[in-house]
C-alpha cells in the first residue's frame, strides 16, 4: 500500500440512496467515505451529465438515449423514485452540481469516471471546471478507454488519472506507463486471476483502486493484498467493518 486506506463510494452511497445522485454523495459524505466514485456522459447538446447508463431507462422516470437528448429534457426527469418513494424529485445531476457539492463538502474526493470515447475538447469540460474551483487535489479522472485518459493527460496533466481494468492483460503495465496514470483500477475479478498484480502496479509506483466489493469477505482479501483503496456500493459498513477491525 502507497497511502492510507481508502473507502470510495460507489455511484455515492448506492446503497442507500439513487445512484449518482446529490442524494447519494450526501450519504457517502455522512458515512464518512474518503471519496465519491461516480459517472459521467455527454447530452446531445453537449452538456456533463452524471449518469452510469448510455439511456435514461434504468435509473429515472424518463427513457432514451443521453446522446438523443439535450440536458433540459435529461433534468425534466425524476431520478430518485424508481429506488424508493422517499427520493422523488432527485435530478440526473449536473457537473456544475457535482464541482458544487465537492466544493461545500470538504474532506471528501472525487474519484470521476468518464463513460466512453471523449477527445479532449470533451474532456476539458470536466476538467477546467475542476481546476478553476481549485478541486485538483481532490480529483482523480479515471476511464475505461484508454483514448479517454489520453485526452486527461492532454489537457489536464497536473490532475491525477487512471485506467480502470475490466479483464487481464499482458501489456497492463506498458499501457499503464504510456497512459502516465497513477492509479490502475481493476475489477475485483482480474486481483483474483492475477494475485501478484498488485506489487507489480505497486513496484511501478501506481495505486490500485479495485471495485465493486461489497462483502466483509473480500474486503478482508482487498486488505489482505495491500490494495489502496475498495471502490464499495456500502461505504457506511466498510467504514464500521474497518473500525471494528
Ligand atoms: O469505478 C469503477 C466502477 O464504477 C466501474 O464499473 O460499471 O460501475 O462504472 P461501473
Ligand atoms: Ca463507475
């Protein structure tokens, strides 16, 4: 392990709020977690929206895709209800929302991940919005596409950034070191595949956020191979199991 332990809420607090809403962060914010994993998409309008899904069926109200829909009608939607009563109302947020929320709740991170193939135009509309709050220490940009951590890197070099890993690969390592990333981020999966893959990244000076674990059980074995940081739906338990500990 390369810093202290850390707890990352996934989509907020998921477990007990909508997720990627302000609902969620707030809760993962009372829950104490270090950091708030969460996702963003474009509208067709071009407009940062926080949404984990391409389409707005799953988790709102509303349906289509995000690319076929400008943000005034990805706002007008309610994405609360479909995960319980108590949540009606909630909002697919907005970046500016999200730069907002960080900005009056200090002592907690930003772990952002952006959905898909953005160039850096795209990208710097996270980015500069980040850095002009003076957030950059407290953000880490982080995709699945490598073209994606490629424009980060172009536009925003200062601001942290990392690859997430869905399944095992030879060349992790190179493309880690042409990415410039400081973390690697894998699947929960891919650790157990490959059990020495986490003093590899951490003898190439990267850290490892591995996700989605939800279980005391694998916890346990996060720990026990020195990950840095557990991407979890239920930050509040795995803030008591580690106090508990
Ligand atoms: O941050 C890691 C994790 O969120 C990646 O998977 O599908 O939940 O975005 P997904
Ligand atoms: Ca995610």
């Amino acid at each position: 392990m390369t810093g202290p332990f850390q707890v990352v809420a996934h989509r907020g607090n998921s477990s007990v709020a909508p997720q990627n809403t302000l609902a969620a962060f707030e809760a993962a914010w009372r829950a104490g977690a270090d950091s708030i994993e969460l996702d963003v998409q474009l509208t067709a309008d071009g407009e940062v929206v926080v949404i984990h899904d391409d389409s707005l069926d799953a988790t709102t109200d509303g349906s289509g895709r995000l690319d076929a829909l400008p943000l005034a009608d990805v706002r007008a939607v309610d994405a609360g209800s479909w995960f319980a009563p108590a949540y009606a109302g909630q909002r697919v947020p907005t970046f500016a929302e999200v730069v907002d929320f960080l900005v009056t709740h200090p002592g907690i991170d930003l772990l952002l991940e952006v959905k898909g193939d953005w160039g850096p135009d795209d990208v710097r509309k996270v980015t500069e919005p980040v850095l002009r709050a003076g957030l950059t220490d407290r953000v880490i940009g982080q995709s699945f596409w490598p073209s994606t951590v490629a424009s980060l890197q172009k536009v925003a070099p200062d601001l942290r950034r990392g690859l997430l890993v869905a399944e095992t690969s030879e060349d992790l390592l190179a493309v880690c070191a042409e990415l410039g990333v400081m973390t690697c981020n894998p699947a929960g999966t891919v650790l157990l595949a490959q059990p020495g893959l986490v003093a590899e990244l951490h003898d190439a000076g990267l850290e490892v956020m591995v996700w989605t674990l939800n279980e005391p059980e694998q916890w346990a074995l996060a720990l026990e191979i020195g990950v840095d940081a557990v991407i979890t739906d239920r930050p509040d338990r795995l803030r008591g199991w580690l106090a508990g500990r």
